[in-house]
C-alpha cells in the first residue's frame, strides 16, 4: 500500500481535530475544519486579546471525533539513567452527550469525558470495575509512569478561565496563532501558563510549552511525524519533554495501513 510520510519541516495536515497533539489518531476521514482566519492585527489591545482567545478555545472545544477510534502504540519514556518501553492502547468515543477518551497502559486505565465548554471530568476505572473520580491536583497525576499527566490527556488548559491571543507567527514551517492560556491559581506542581501555536488552516496545535507556578518553562509536547494512509493523515510519533527533569516521553502510534 502507498503511503507518504510527513516531518516537522514539511506542510502540516489537514487535522481537524486539536487531540491530534495527544494520544489519538482522530476523526481521519472527517472534513477539515473550516480555516481559522489568518490575518491579526499587529497589536491587540488587552480586551481584544481575551476576545479572540476565548472565541478562538470556544471553537477548538466544540468539535468532536466524526466517528469512534481504536489505536495501539508504544510509549518510551527516558530519563537521566533509564529506558522503559510501555504499550498503549486508546479509544474516543461519542456518547449521546459528550465524548470520551479512554487510555490504557502499564497498569492504568483513565478516562477523560469531554462535556464541550464545561469542564473536564477524569476518572480511573480499576480491574474490578471500580471507578475513581479524580478532582484538583488529582489530575496531574503522571499517566503509566511517563510525562504525560492525565491532564494533558484533557487539554485542561483550553478550559482555564482566561485565554488571550497574543500574535501570529510561523512554527515549524506553518502559519499559527499563538495562544496563551493561563492559570489564575496555579498549584506549586502544575502550570500557571501555556503557549500553544495553533495552525491557522486546520486549528491543530503545532506545539505547546508549559511553564510551571515560577514561570520556568517546564514542558514541550512537539507532534513529530505524520503518515498518509489511504488519503488521510495520522499521528505516527510525538514527544513530550521535560526541561526540568530531562526526561522524555516518545509515543508511536500504530498507524493503521
């Protein structure tokens, strides 16, 4: 089977959906998305700024998987002095009010049921069907040991209260808006803010950093390849580092041929 093969140094895809960055190979035959208007002006007053942010995280929030998903990878997670290669395996499914992403993997099985504006609600569903429903600090609980904590699995950033447009440059080859959400009472372990670059044609998130409750950048996660199977693009590998712990998590993804 034919298949092309995509870099962080050539066009981005045409991804529809902004979990793209994460965990999923999502909605690969849905249409893609309107394309977000490119032309900003070079300074936003403070009022604009909020304005366009919150309606730009309005419209990432309201989409919604085309169809139900099932994907398998491998996670590796590096640190200073260890190397551990963990299976992974998600589904995205639609309910008749939400969506829901499940992630399994080491010995963890969490949940996150996306309720479109309203916030986020993650659980953890244990081997006897017990399931745990996690609040506050609960939800930067690393996912199957890696860096990846459940609320990345969420985007809970795109659902703090203020999010501001700040301006429009070129990542990693594409056209983006840059967006910077932040939060008002960050915890002494969690974010205070995040800047996500935002492609201007499909609305998926080129990259991201996270700086912890000091300011100090802490996180990347950086989508690395794509590959076109059958007309469609999906997610082969990501990574996200820690620059403060200097480990890393790399996830391939199997893509479906």
């Amino acid at each position: 089977m034919q298949t092309d093969r995509l870099t962080n140094r050539t066009a981005w895809p045409r991804r529809p959906f902004v979990l793209a960055l994460l965990f999923a190979v999502l909605a690969s035959n849905a249409p893609a998305q309107k394309q977000v208007e490119s032309s900003l002006p070079a300074a936003l007053t403070p009022e604009q700024a909020a304005k366009e942010g919150r309606a730009l995280v309005d419209q990432l929030l309201a989409q919604r998987p085309a169809q139900n998903t099932t994907n398998t990878g491998v996670m590796t997670i590096r640190s200073k002095n260890h190397r551990r290669q963990v299976p992974i395996r998600f589904e995205v499914f639609n309910t008749e009010t939400n969506w829901v992403s499940r992630y399994q993997g080491g010995n963890m099985d969490a949940l996150v049921i996306h309720n479109d504006a309203h916030p986020n609600e993650y659980q953890l569903r244990q081997p006897n069907g017990t399931i745990t429903v996690l609040s506050g600090n609960q939800i930067l609980m690393p996912f199957a040991g890696s860096d990846f904590w459940l609320a990345d699995l969420g985007i809970e950033f795109f659902h703090w209260p203020e999010q501001h447009l700040i301006k429009k440059e070129m990542k990693r080859s594409r056209s983006c808006k840059v967006l910077e959400s932040t939060n008002p009472n960050p915890s002494p372990a969690g974010y205070s803010r995040v800047v996500s670059w935002i492609d201007n044609e499909s609305g998926g998130i080129v990259m991201a950093q996270a700086y912890d409750a000091h300011g100090k950048l802490l996180k990347d996660f950086i989508p690395k390849k794509f590959e076109k199977v059958n007309g469609q693009w999906q997610l082969e590998q990501m990574e996200i580092d820690n620059d403060q712990t200097d480990s890393s998590t790399r996830v391939d993804f199997d893509v479906n041929k």
